[in-house]
C-alpha cells in the first residue's frame, strides 16, 4: 500500500528517481533544481540508491555523460533548468536522434537578463524542438507519478527516446505537498528493468552518432518523426497501465468544467489549479468558463485537445513566457494553427503571464477573460498581451 | 541513379547507427579523385615509407612482393598530392588519367 508522506515536491521527483532504482545520474546544481539532485546525491551516498552518481563540471556535460551512459545501457536520469538546460541545448538533439530513453526533470525558470531565478516556461520552450517527448506536471503527485512513467516510456522498445518532465520552478519543486509514495515492489512489478535494443559494447562493437550525409540525414529525421509520433499511443497506454497499478489517471490533455462552456482557458503547469479556483468563482458568478491543460506537449495531442475545446467559442491561450516579434506565443501560435488547418473557426486570445515568477492571481484570470470578450465584441484581435505590466 | 547509395528510411538501424564494425573500409574515397593520381618512380624510391605514413586515407599499403616498397590503392586515393608534396626524393609525381582507367590496377606494383 501507498505511504501518505508530506514532501517537497523536488524530493518527491527525487524518490521516484530511486524508485525507478535508476543506474546512473549525471546532473549539474542550478536553481530551482538543486535540491532534486542534492537529494539524489544522498540517497546514493547512504546506500539507498545503487547508482553512479557522476559529479560533472556542467550541464553540457551532465547531458554527455547521460548520453554516453544510456548508450551503454543504463537507466538515466538527468535534471536541469534555464539558463542550465540552455547549456544543454546542442546535446538534447543527440540524445533524441540517437533514440536514447534518457529521463530529465526540468524545474521549470525563466531565462537572463535580467538575471531571473524564478519561475516560467521559457527554458522548455527554447527545447521544444529537441525531439524530446515533453510534458508538464500540475502539482507534486503528478511529478511522482510521471517522473516514473517518464522510465516506462522512454525505455519501451516501441518508443526509445528521452522524455522532459516540466515541472514549475519554486512553484512546485520547493513546496511541500502531500504525496502519495508507491511501494517499491510495486513499482518493481509495473518497471521493468531497461533492456536496450541498441548498446555499446566491446563484444559487438556499433558505431553510434554517425554522420548523415545529405543521402541519409532526411531519411535519419523521417524516422525520428515518426518515433515521436508512434510514441503518442504509447504513452497513453502506460498511463493507462499506471492508473490500473496505482490508481491514479493520467490524459494528455485536462478538461475542467467545459461541458457547458462558452470560453475556456487554455494552459500548462501549475497554473492551472489557480484558474480552476478562479473558473469556480467566475461560475458562481454565472460564467460559463473552463480550463483545458495541455499536459503532454510533444507529441502534441491533436485529436484530444481539438476535442476538449470543441464546444467553446473563445479560447484564452495562457503562454508563460514570450517570443519576440511573433504574432502570438508558442502555445497560442500551434493552437491558432491547429484550430485553422482543420477549418475550426474560433476567437482565441493570447497572454503572456507569469513571467519570471510573477503570481497570476484569480482575480487577473477574470481580467484575461473580460478582456478577450470585449476584443472579441469589438471585432479586434487580442494577441502577446502582457499581463499585470506596471505602466 | 539519382538515388545511388540511399537506404529507405524504414530501414535504417535504430537512431541511425552503423551495427557493423569497420565498415569505412568500404568507403570508396576514390571516387572522388579528379582526372590525375600519384604515381611512384621506384628507381628513385628510398623506401622511406613517409608515402604510407601521411596518406591520410591509407592508399599506401606495404608491397608482398617487394619488400620495402608501397603499392598504392585506387579505392581509397582521394587524389589530394600530399605524398607528392611530402616524398623527400620526388619520387611520387602526378600521371593523367582516364575516366576508365580510374579503377585500373595499382600503380608501382
């Protein structure tokens, strides 16, 4: 039976970590990460997790070592944030198209300058092209739960590539949440040891991380796509799995009081349990408003989240963090581009919130929805809208 | 054939690795050459072996039939004159050669 402990979230992410009895951990410190790989740091000191932990000299290298030793065939494990996962940025591309199931806790910070160790989405979004399976947790249960399926997916011979589990900086990793902690014959029936399909070794020697000559490198990437692309019903079926072990549900995308709903929020992380509070109030208050989460990012879940948001006219796409001198953020960007190409006409508005860990209160959630309805009213297009700006 | 030497991407080993072991050895680096080769002039040959040392493809092999001696493979002869340039003796120089003689038999042999 599950224990119910009282834990800060990073040590949660930590104890999944060694519950998935990980072989090697290779990581950098860097805030608001630290204390998931100072915790892990200790748990192989004192004997209560058998791995390598490998001390390196930075994220560039924590990422190498993570890449040469999944290559070998051990189970990995990796973490990072901002301005560290940017350090990373070249070799996530290596891990991911040389299909390595490396597993990464990112704990989620914005990016200098200014020098900001808080939290927000734009390290993950500088990766989002890394070929990664990514996803987002919305609070601790949810860093426990998939930091271990992350192992499940990653290392099934149908999927073999690195999983990102995004996890908000301060929001989530320094709070202390009550967790409920699987025991490790459980989790030892439900995770496999890691076979690797592909390994080095000296007594069948293969060359990994060759080069692509114009003649094979389209064809290298047309097989990537489609590993990211097949993993897609994988990863819902080891979410499926996990619920049937552990009893906890798991959808890539979360649909909050929408059956009825005229306007919903769209957004990833933590976030999302303010606008629930905020959705209640603003229901209490007659509004026909809900919340959809986006919780697995790559692959993107077209079908489900086109679904989720079938029924709203208005959509208020939430982006925490910004991109320069585009129409509108990541998020609003795919689901305008999403909703166009299957000929879905909505009014979707875009705001840039909490950025470098600024709070987004209730109170500003209803202020985003009046705003996107009297644009929507007035005919005006209502896009990269900076939230809670000191004029 | 326009699609010489490319492999369908369904066939391709997981993330793109090589699961054979010295395959560059079947690497044709010789056809890149353009329409000249070196060629060695054993009576002026000291037998140094610096031919064989700098080669940077490894187109110098030791002759079996003369000891001493370096034969010089047309699979692997990128054409680049750098044992022309290095030979103390300048005894390796260029020869034209034919588009169908460029796999012919090895020079000097």
């Amino acid at each position: 039976m599950a224990r119910r402990v009282g834990l800060e979230v990073s040590l949660a992410c930590a104890e999944a970590v060694k519950l998935a009895n990980a072989d090697v951990v290779a990581a950098y410190p860097i805030t608001p990460q630290t204390h998931i790989v100072e915790h892990l740091a200790e748990l192989v000191a004192d004997g209560h997790l058998d791995a390598e932990f490998i001390p390196v000299e930075s994220e560039h290298s924590a990422m190498s070592a993570c890449i040469g030793s999944s290559a070998a065939g051990a189970r990995t494990f990796t973490s990072s944030a901002s301005q560290g996962l940017a350090l990373m940025h070249e070799m996530l591309y290596i891990a991911s198209s040389m299909r390595l199931p490396i597993v990464m806790a990112v704990a989620n910070r914005s990016l200098s300058g200014p020098i900001s160790i808080w939290n927000d989405h734009s390290d993950v979004m500088g990766e989002r092209d890394t070929g990664w399976i990514q996803y987002f947790c919305e609070n601790g249960q949810e860093v426990l739960d998939l930091t271990l399926t992350a192992f499940k997916i990653a290392e099934d011979p149908r999927v073999l590539l690195p999983v990102m589990v995004n996890m908000d900086g301060f929001i989530l990793t320094h709070v202390i949440e009550p967790i409920l902690m699987p025991e490790q014959a459980e989790v030892d029936a439900w995770l496999p040891p890691y076979v690797p399909q592909l390994c080095l070794d000296p007594a069948k020697p293969i060359s990994m991380g060759m080069v692509g000559v114009p003649e094979v490198y389209t064809e290298a990437k047309r097989a990537q796509v489609q590993a990211i692309n097949d993993s897609y019903p994988i990863i819902l079926e080891h979410w499926a799995s996990f619920a049937k072990q552990f009893g906890r549900s798991y959808q890539p995308v979360e649909s909050y009081r929408t059956e009825d709903a005229e306007a919903v929020f769209v957004s990833m992380g933590s976030l999302s349990e303010t606008i629930m509070s905020a959705v209640d109030e603003m229901r209490a208050a007659g509004q026909k408003v809900g919340v959809v989460r986006i919780r697995l990012w790559r692959p993107f879940p077209v079908a489900e989240f086109t679904k989720a948001v079938a029924k709203a006219e208005t959509l208020v796409v939430i982006d925490r963090n910004l991109t320069f001198g585009a129409p509108a953020g990541p998020v609003a960007t795919e689901v305008r581009a999403l909703l166009f190409s299957q000929g879905i006409q909505k009014y979707v508005a875009n705001f840039e919130a909490g950025l470098g860990g600024r709070d987004v209160t209730r109170d500003q959630f209803k202020e985003m929805l009046a705003k996107a309805q009297k644009a929507k009213a007035a005919g005006q297009d209502m896009t990269c809208e900076m939230v809670g700006v000191k004029e | 054939m326009a699609d010489e030497g490319m492999t369908s991407w369904k066939s391709l080993a997981l993330g793109c690795a090589m699961t054979e072991p010295g395959t560059a050895r079947r690497f044709n680096t010789g056809d890149w050459r353009s329409r000249r080769r070196p060629i060695t002039d054993r009576e002026k040959c000291i037998k140094c072996g610096l031919c064989w040392i700098i080669c940077p493809d490894m187109a110098y092999d030791p002759d079996p039939k003369a000891e001493g001696y370096y034969t010089w493979d047309s699979f692997y002869c990128k054409g680049c004159g750098i044992c022309i340039a290095e030979c103390p003796k300048q005894a390796i120089s260029w020869i034209e050669e034919k588009e169908e003689d460029k796999y012919g038999p090895a020079c000097g042999a």
